[in-house]
C-alpha cells in the first residue's frame, strides 16, 4: 500500500528536523573544538616561548648587574659585575688582606684577624680560625712579637678567577731580633652573589734572612 506523499516526508523528519542537519551540526561543533583545542596548543607553546624569553632576560640581566662593593671604607671604582669583580677591587682587597694578615703585634691581633675572619666563606671558617687562633697563641707566649708585612713592587700580583698571588716581604722583630723573609702569599677567593669571599691563604717559597 502506497504511503501519501505527505506521510512519507514526515517518516523523514526526527522532531521536525532532518536527520541530515544534525550530522551537519555534529560536524560543526566537532570543527570547532578542533579549532578551539588547535588555538589552545598554540596559545600554551606562546606562553612557554614568551617565559623562556623572560627568563633569559632576567638571568642575563642578573649576570651583568653592576653591585657597588666598597670594603673597609675605600673609594674608588670598585664593582663586582655578574661574579666578575674589577681590577681596581681586587687590587684594594689584596692590600687589605695583606695588613689584615700579614701586619700584628700582640694588641692589635685579635682584633685584625676578627675583622678578616667577616670575609672568610663559611666553608673555610673553622680552618682558617683555627690558624689564625694559634698565631694567637704564639703572641701570648712572645708579647714582644710583632710582623710586618709589605706587597714587594719589583714583581707583579697576578690575579685569576679564584686566586691571588701577592710577592712579599715579612719583617719579623722579636726582643729587639729583627728577621726578614721574602716569598708569596697566595689568596684564594670566590664571588658568590656579588660578594667577596675568602676561602684559603697560603705562605709559599719563602727564604729567610733578605738583606
């Protein structure tokens, strides 16, 4: 039995609409999302590429960032760029080192190696102290002791990334005794954040009695 033409269109429609549209919105939306997730892809790897960038930035702007350092009340043109200190700073650090150390007598110890010991890196504390407290020892036994220690200008400091090597000349006077020596102090350092740190001083090649 044929079905009237009117019947047969509404055996086509599913709640009124033909099955056909909703395959075309299902596509629809299914591109859509594909796009929203493409744009999403896109816009997650943007934000990763602009981090790095920012980050680069900052860890070359912290590397070349200029800190003023002025020790023991010096002036001059004294700056530690990235962990790169200047010429002129470790030239003033190297001088103090040397009178800090290298300058005593039994009243003006203590206090000189105290104001050394702020310098030292903490890893190299308790060594150095230890050193430093048995020259104190020696001054009490001998309060007539005292040494006197000069860069000698014949011969050049020589400065690397993480050690100095000072020519110099110790005097040392004891009961009216006077002795001299003649070798190199080699410092040891590290900059950590800008800062200046000691970390070993050494006494080497040393000859007694220079006249």
């Amino acid at each position: 039995m044929a079905f009237p033409f009117g019947r047969k269109a509404e055996a086509d429609l599913i709640g009124d609409t033909r099955p056909s549209w909703h395959l075309h919105r299902y596509l629809q939306g299914s591109a859509n999302l594909f796009d929203e997730n493409r744009l999403l892809k896109f816009a997650v790897a943007g934000l990763f590429g602009v981090t790095l960038v920012l980050g680069t930035l900052i860890y070359t702007t912290n590397q070349n960032q200029r800190t003023v350092i002025v020790p023991f009340g010096a002036g001059g043109d004294l700056y530690v760029t990235g962990n790169k200190p200047s010429d002129t700073y470790l030239r003033t650090i190297t001088f103090n080192i040397v009178s800090l150390a290298g300058t005593y007598s039994a009243y003006s110890a203590d206090r000189q190696f105290q104001e050394l010991l702020t310098l030292v890196h903490p890893s190299a504390y308790n060594a150095l102290r230890d050193s430093l407290n048995r020259l104190l020892d020696e001054l009490a036994d001998n309060p007539t002791l005292s040494i006197a220690t000069y860069i000698r200008g014949e011969q050049p400091v020589t400065f690397t990334a993480s050690e100095i090597v000072v020519p110099i000349e110790k005097v040392r006077v004891i009961g009216g005794v006077i002795r001299k020596f003649r070798g190199d102090l080699r410092i040891r350092y590290a900059i950590e954040n800008g800062r200046f740190w000691l970390t070993a001083l050494q006494e080497e090649n040393f000859n007694a009695d220079i006249r």
